[in-house]
C-alpha cells in the first residue's frame, strides 16, 4: 500500500501478478503488467496485486468487463485511451452480457468467429509472426497467444466454423497441452499422420470456401504455397484488410512499443554503417537490382548499428531498411530516434524517415520501374503485393510507349536470400571479443548462482523454481552492461524439466529441494554480446539411470565440441556426433541441436545451425557462433541439457586432404558442469581429458573476476580435474 496509491480503488479479489512474465492475472483473463505510461488501472493492480489465490469464482465486486473479455494494457507506450471510464466499463459490460457464461477461451473464438463471418471467410490463420517474422514478437502482435492461451515462441493456430487447432513442435508438446483450454485441439507438428496447417485445411474445407489470412504477417513464400495448394482444391485463399483477431481483441489490444533507439558502440559493432552499406551495394550490382529491402529486426538493427527495446530479450526494434545506389533509409518511429542518433546516421548516408512511410516509398520505387531485391522466406506478402500492385498500374500506362520503343518491362520483384544474414552471422574480431567478454562475465554470474544454490540446499533452505529464475537475473544484474535476459529463464526441476521450453509461474513452479534434479538455461543481454548456457544440476543423489542419461547427453556434448570438419560442412552433418551415444542406448531428443546466436543481438539467429533437418544447407565458417545443446528428456521424470555456445574457427591439421581447409570450435561458454551426475565408466579417457581441459579453462579464465571468497572456493572444487589412468595396450 504505498501512499501514492491510497486514493486508488482497492484491488479486485483474487488477483494474481507475475513479474517474471509481466502479466497480471484476474479469474477468467490476463492483463500485460504496465509501466508508468499504461492505464492507470493496470498499474494499480501491478502494485496492488502481490498475492497468490487459489479460487476461481469471480467476486461479485470484479467489475463485469473484466469477465470473457480481452482487457490489455501496453507495457511501454500510451494507451489508447488514456483512462478506463465508467462508461466505457456499463459498454463493455453490455456488449459482454451474453458471454457471461462462457469460459474466457469460448468468448475469444466466438468473437473471432463473428469477425470472420462479416469478412467471408471459412477459416483463418493465425501464425506466431509480426510483420517482421521476429521469434519474439511485441505485446500487439501476439495474436495467436492470447487467442490460444498457448505461450509458447512457435505455434500456428486455424480456426474454423467449428474447430479451434494448434500447430507446434515437439519442443512445446507438453507445455501446450497444458496451457490449451478444452476448446482447442493440439495438433503435435512433425509427428506421423499430423498433417500440417496448409494441408490440413485443403482437406478439411469444402470446395469454393475460403481462407482468410493476414498477409502482412505471412512471408512471401508462405502465401505462395497456401495459395497454389488451395487453388488445386478449388479453396480460395482472401487476403484481409483488417485482422479478425485484432476485431476480437478490441480496444484491449497494446499498442505499439515505443522504447528507444541507441546507437551499438563502434568498439563492439568492429565495422561501420557506411561499410555495411557498401557491402550491400556491391551485392545489388551483382544481383542487377535496384534496392534491396530489409524487413528482419535483427538485420535491420545490424545493418544501421542500432540497438532498441520493442521486443522482450530481443534488442531491436520496429523498423524497416531500404537500401538503393544513392540512398539508404530506416523506417521507424521517429520519436525513438534522438538528434545524436539522427545524426551519426546522416553522416553514414543514412535517412531517417517513419515506419509507416516504407509501404509507400516501396511502391514508388517499384512504380518508377525499380526492380527489389527482397528474401521471400522474410518479407511479408503484403510489402510485395503492394510493390507489384504499384509497379502493374504504372507498366499499364507505360506500356503503349515502350513497345513502340521495343523496351522490355524491367521485373519488379527479386526474390533471393538477403546478403545480409551471412554477414551478420560470421562475427569479426571485434563482435567475438565482445562475446567473449560476455560470457566470462556470465561466467562469474553463473558460478555465483550456483554456489549460491548449493549453500542454500545445504544450509536446508528451498527455493522454487519461479525463485530460481529470479535469482538468476539478480546475479546477472550485477555484472557491468547487462541489460535484460536474452530469454526467459527456464528452470525446471523433476518432470518440469522435461517441458524443453518450460517457464515457470508463481503457481506452477516445484520446489528445488534436497534432493532435486534441476535443468536450468538461461542467457544475458551484454553491450558487448548475448549469452545462453544451459547446465543439469543434482542437489542430492542421482539415480542410476540420471546418471547414464547424463553422461551420454555430456559425451555427445563433447563429441560435437570436439569434431575437426572440412569446410563446406553443413551442420546437418554434424548433428549425428551429439546424438550417436544417446541412440546407443535408444535415447534421443526432440530438437535441434545447434542455432546461432547474434553478437549483442537475437539469441537465435541464422543462417546456420545443427540439426537433423537437412533443409538448412548454409555450411559452417569460420567467426560463426553457434550452440551446442544436447539432451534428454523423460516425460513426467526429469529434463537433461547441456549447452555451450561456440566459434567456429580453422583447425590446425596435419594434413589439408584434397587442399581444403578444416574447421573446428572453440567455446565461448566458461562454466563448470557437474560431475556429480557423471556415470565415469561410460566416459573414456579423451572425454574426461577433455573435461579436465574445459574446466582448467574455467577456472583460469573466470575466477581472476571473481571477488566473493565462497564462490571462488566453490569454482575451484567444481573445476578440480578428475585423475585419468594411463591404459597400456599391449600386443602380442
């Protein structure tokens, strides 16, 4: 009850709040935690509401809005209106009436179902994505999470007339066959016999029916598949002006964020605007286009050495970036760009002009007969529409003048993956100093942890695993230029740390305990570069069988670390050296193995990765940085991983078989991993002289940084090598 709030209305009953995932919690609904600018109603109830209530009954007081109704607030710009009014509560409350009855899930589809009949559609789409195909999206873009109630970072939703269904991975199985109501069908992507979303609904839906999508958050390739395979079930495919699901939400949808732009510092960035640019340049003469447009928030924000705050543990922001031989020019909110920042830009050549003014300069560029380079894979369909539309209204008037000339009309769209990714995605030296730095810091956080976490299990005090994930962050704070978490933390301990993409809540989460088996992965935001680390820890005894499943998740670990390869290498062909002990004893894991990771930027990054899908081509070079993340995971027992992040660099070999170059990696991850859990007789010599090897890296590399007395006695006994007995082949 702080005194700035005695005047406030006193908190609806029951509420719940979460500061970890910024939401506050009413019966029946969700509301984003605001900060000082949102409504001043959510910001009472994130002051007010620190409690956690068991009931499910809505309090006679609750006010009747608030009941089957999506009632959000931004959590970083102004509301749409600028406070909530008793008029505005008596309307919601009539247009409401009739869903009383409804779960809050019901009243969601209904609304949707209503939009989507006055828009003619049979079923519609509701992907993950922002306009920008971003893996986290801003609050306003989160469609298919509050339409679902699934809040996991990867899902499809199709709704129809008479069903609701959810498209994931097997990374998120469980968590959103928990997280999905009744209403919902969990559609388990990837698996036998599950169909997915466009084969589904060509299906399922009768001919001369109609699918409704919103093109500005389908890429172009996307829409180019929906469209083909429906037109051959004679199923037509109806690009919306407006997103039913945004009709659903209503005034209760957040708006736009509105965080501020700073400029990446040069020392880190290691290569400036103006170079990048010309870089870009180069690359439109070789491909004959005119301009090149960029639309991820990660390639913008390299591109231009920026860095924002619209996205949770993504720095980037909403922008665009067109880039031609004369000029270049980044499209965002104006207001987030101050005169320094504006400044520097200009003196890289480069224009500042607003977010919403891209659509129309594309469609100028494509009128005058430009043609634009654009990644199909990561442009939306509506930015290509609109290009094309413009570009056919001008050739029409053209037309007549040209072919008396006998000039040929110049294409107007090139579609080709961006020059920009590979660059971005082999670091300079500059950027792998950065990372370095980053994570001899996270270093130091982490062994602070986990020293912590063993005094606390051994003074007998337990923590749950909401606790844990705060603390995580509390440790990291304390290191210079942290900003945010790169991720949410997932800490699960027992059967929860079989949900790969856990995140635990107030009332969900386990007590870590005495004898607790805890899997923990978590990553910072550092000026200088972004971390993600996962580690298993056992706070008692292991079983016999936690024992084997780890140490065979740890020698696949190794075996990857440890692989020499050809340059050319694509990482689907390394996958096998992080599996191959684990399918000696029938084990596996439902993921991939290896994503890349920005410099500063995304945690999760292109274009290249270790996976088992052998989609994905791009071969491995030297400055990529790239994960190494084995693991295993019993349903409703426990969860194993451990992860490194690593570089790839040239390997000094005895010989260059056929003159090329090979590869190796090196870590950039500095924190001990447990030998507590290590079954010895399954690891060979090389894996524990490998292990003794990483450790002595540990302890000399992070412990001159460590100040605490207890954490240094507790890094030294963790990095201790393991003794190795010599074995004598004899041959007789």
């Amino acid at each position: 009850r702080s005194p700035r709030l005695l005047h406030c209305p006193p908190p609806p009953p029951m509420l719940r709040v979460s500061p970890l995932t910024r939401r506050v919690t009413v019966p029946h609904h969700r509301l984003f935690r605001a900060t000082p600018n949102a409504t001043s109603l959510v910001a009472a109830f994130s002051e007010f509401g620190l409690g956690r209530v068991s009931s499910k009954r809505v309090h006679f007081a609750t006010p009747r809005f608030l009941r089957g109704s999506a009632l959000c607030a931004s959590a970083s710009s102004t509301p749409k209106q600028s406070s909530v009014t008793t008029a505005s509560v008596k309307s919601t409350a009539t247009a409401t009436q009739s869903t009383d009855t409804m779960t809050p899930a019901t009243a969601k589809l209904t609304a949707l179902r209503e939009a989507m009949k006055r828009a003619s559609v049979d079923a519609f789409v509701v992907p993950s994505q922002d306009p920008h195909f971003s893996e986290y999206v801003p609050l306003c873009f989160e469609r298919r999470a509050w339409l679902s109630g699934f809040t996991g970072s990867a899902g499809c939703a199709v709704v129809t007339a008479d069903q609701a269904l959810l498209w994931t991975d097997g990374r998120y199985f469980l968590q959103a066959g928990t997280e999905l109501s009744p209403d919902w069908t969990l559609m388990k992507g990837g698996q036998p016999n599950v169909l997915e979303p466009k084969q589904w609904l060509a299906e399922h839906l009768k001919k001369g029916q109609a699918v409704g999508v919103d093109a500005s958050v389908h890429s172009l390739t996307e829409a180019k598949s929906f469209r083909e395979l429906f037109a051959k079930h004679g199923i037509g495919m109806k690009c919306l002006s407006t997103n039913p699901v945004d009709q659903a939400w209503g005034a209760g949808r957040p708006n736009f964020p509105t965080a501020p732009l700073r400029e990446h510092p040069a020392g880190w960035a290691g290569k400036t605007v103006a170079s990048k640019i010309t870089d870009c340049r180069a690359a439109l003469l070789e491909k004959k286009a005119d301009a090149l447009i960029v639309s991820p928030l990660d390639e913008v924000a390299w591109l231009f050495n920026v860095r924002g705050g619209d996205l949770s543990f993504n720095p980037v922001a909403l922008g665009y970036g067109i880039v031609t031989q004369d000029a270049c020019t980044l499209y965002v909110d104006e207001a987030k760009v101050g005169d320094p920042l504006r400044a520097s830009l200009l003196l890289s050549g480069v224009t500042v002009a607003a977010y919403e003014s891209c659509v129309s300069d594309i469609k100028t560029l494509a009128a005058s007969g430009g043609t634009l380079w654009v990644d199909p894979e990561k442009v939306s369909c509506a930015l290509v529409t609109a290009a094309e539309e413009a570009a056919a209204e001008a050739q029409a008037q053209e037309q007549p003048k040209k072919k008396a000339k006998g000039t040929e009309m110049k294409k107007t769209i090139l579609e080709g993956v961006s020059p920009i990714p590979l660059a971005k995605g082999i670091k300079n030296q500059a950027e792998l100093d950065g990372m370095m730095e980053a994570h001899l810091r996270d270093g130091v956080a982490m062994a602070s942890f986990w020293c912590w976490l063993d005094e606390q299990v051994a003074a007998g005090v337990t923590h749950d695993e909401y606790e844990i994930g705060e603390v995580v962050r509390q440790f990291r704070q304390k290191q210079t230029g942290f900003s945010e978490e790169s991720f949410a933390t997932i800490a699960g301990e027992g059967p929860h740390g079989a949900i790969i993409h856990y995140r635990a809540t107030k009332e969900s989460a386990r007590t870590v305990g005495s004898d607790s088996l805890l899997l923990c992965d978590s990553g910072g935001q550092y000026e200088c570069g972004t971390t993600d680390t996962t580690r298993t820890h056992h706070t008692g005894i292991p079983t016999a069988f936690q024992k084997q499943a780890y140490t065979r998740v740890l020698l696949g670990h190794i075996a990857l670390a440890s692989a020499r390869f050809p340059t050319d290498t694509s990482g689907f062909v390394l996958d096998v050296f992080a599996r191959s002990h684990l399918w000696q004893n029938g084990l596996d894991y439902r993921h991939g193995t290896g994503h890349g990771v920005g410099a500063a930027l995304n945690v999760h990054e292109g274009p290249h990765s270790i996976s088992p899908r052998f989609g994905n081509q791009t071969p491995l070079q030297p400055g990529m940085v790239v994960s190494n993340e084995p693991g295993y995971y019993e349903d409703g027992g426990f969860g194993i991983r451990i992860e490194n992040l690593m570089v790839v660099r040239k390997a000094a070999t005895e010989h260059t078989f056929g003159d090329k170059q090979y590869l190796e990696f090196y870590p950039l991850t500095h924190i001990p991993i447990q030998k507590k859990l290590i079954d010895w007789e399954l690891m060979a010599a090389k894996d524990v002289e490998w292990l003794n090897a990483y450790h002595v890296a540990v302890w000399e590399k992070v412990s001159p940084r460590v100040e605490d007395k207890n954490v240094l006695a507790w890094l030294k006994t963790a990095t201790k090598p393991v003794g190795v007995e010599k074995i004598t082949v004899v041959v007789e």
